[in-house]
C-alpha cells in the first residue's frame, strides 16, 4: 500500500475502540502506560485535530469497586486532554458468571465515524482497531468522499481491514516509545 502524502490542511477525527486498541498493545509486551495526548498527536502528524474519541464500557461499580476507580481515574484523564472525549457502551454482566462483555461500543463508534462523515465534520478519519466487524462502516464513510486510516498492530493483522482502508498506520513498540508516559 502507498502512503499519500499528508495535507497539512486535512482535518482529522480520530476514533479508538478502547478494549481492542488496550488488548493489542498487551499483545505487544509493554507497559501500557501510553500518553493519548501524544499518541493521538503522532497519529494526526501535521494535519488538525477535529477531536479523538475513545470508546469504552465501564466495569459495574458494586462488583468490581477496585477496577471501577482505576477505569474512572483513567477516563478522567482522558477526558482532560484537549479534544479528546470517552465515550461509553455498556458492559453486560451474564447471569451464569462468564465473563462480562461490552454492547453498544462498535456500534456507537460506527455511528459517530459516519455520522461526522455525513456532517463534513472532518477530510481524514482515523480507525485505532484491527476489529473487521469495521469493514463495512470503513467503505461506507470512503463513499462519502473520505480518507480512512487504520491503526493495525503487526503485518498479519486483521487482513480485511488492511485492504479496505487508504492507508494502513503500523504500530508497534519502536512507534509507541515516546508516546510512553514519563
């Protein structure tokens, strides 16, 4: 795939699936200690940052009050970083003690990425998730006349997604060191 060249003018929204975005970079044997300011910053380059989203579902806070705290400092910092907004789905816990899992999450993604794209709100967007499941949401918003970029974690991921987006965005360790906090 060709890297365009970046237009310093482009305005670019970026949209982060939190749980797959947080699940790679374990998967990557580094301290996922990153700053999203920074990281959001690289990704953008140049170019003018519209907002970055970040998508998650919050931990119940009767059964699970220590991780409750941790999500809601780490949401709370999120949400200080200019332009930069959480917001969240649901997670379900299942009766049978399996364990809990998110609804509405891609789909509200989806529909902000499209939404925003409808609304002329941005020329670049920004995909932080190797999910397929985002494959048709990525080629809709393309048929409205828009640049989408995917973060993807290593060559073999997520094929579909790599194909369907103008430009694939690698990220490996090398690339996150100074998006590490301090």
């Amino acid at each position: 795939m060709t890297m365009r060249r970046h237009n310093p003018s482009d305005r670019v929204m970026v949209f982060i699936d939190g749980s797959n975005f947080l699940n790679r970079l374990r998967g990557l044997e580094q301290r996922i200690n990153l700053e999203y300011g920074r990281f959001v910053a690289k990704l953008v380059g140049e170019r003018r940052l519209v907002r970055a989203y970040y998508y998650a579902a919050r931990v119940d806070q009767t059964r699970e009050p220590e991780q409750y705290q941790r999500q809601q400092s780490f949401y709370y910092n999120l949400n200080r970083i200019p332009r930069f907004e959480v917001q969240f789905g649901r997670l379900v816990y299942p009766l049978d003690n399996a364990a809990p899992y998110e609804k509405g999450v891609d789909i509200r993604l989806a529909t902000n990425m499209l939404l925003h794209a409808a609304r002329d709100s941005y020329d670049v967007a920004i995909l932080v998730s190797s999910d397929t499941d985002f494959e048709d949401v990525v080629q809709r918003v393309k048929d409205l006349g828009k640049i989408v970029e995917v973060v993807l974690f290593g060559t073999g991921s997520s094929q579909l997604l790599r194909t369907v987006a103008d430009e694939v965005i690698e990220v490996d360790a090398p690339f996150l060191a100074d998006c590490q906090r301090q």
